[in-house]
C-alpha cells in the first residue's frame, strides 16, 4: 500500500536507534534497532496513516518524484 513514497532513514544518537522517515505523510516516522527494522515499521505506520486518511476523508499527498542524487 505504501508503494510510490519514499522512506528516508537516519541514525539518531538522541534516539540510540535508526528513525524512518515518509516526508510525503506528516508525522509518518518510526524506530527501530537496525535501519531494517526502522523500514518495516514505518510501513506498518505508513499503511495505518494511509488507512486512517481515508477513513476520515482527509486529502492523501501523492508521492514526490524520485530523484536521484549525485
């Protein structure tokens, strides 16, 4: 379901753990011990925002472009 939106993943040392971050859904992060772990929570929380928009009719971003980086 979360196909399309880009996940971003950083250590915190504020955290002690790895965050993922989808910038395209507000407030969409999530933690994990290993940046795997980050990515397969963040979908899980990714598809609950997604779920949740719907359901209340609120607007759902489409997914930036990819770019790439140099």
């Amino acid at each position: 379901m979360t196909a399309g939106y880009g996940i971003e993943v950083f250590w915190s040392d504020e955290d002690q753990a790895w965050i993922a971050d989808v910038p395209d859904l507000a407030f969409c992060t999530a933690h994990g011990a290993t940046p795997h772990d980050a990515v397969a929570e963040v979908e899980v929380a990714a598809d609950a925002w997604l779920e949740a928009a719907r359901a209340t009719g609120r607007p759902i971003p489409l997914p930036s472009p990819r770019t790439l980086r140099a």
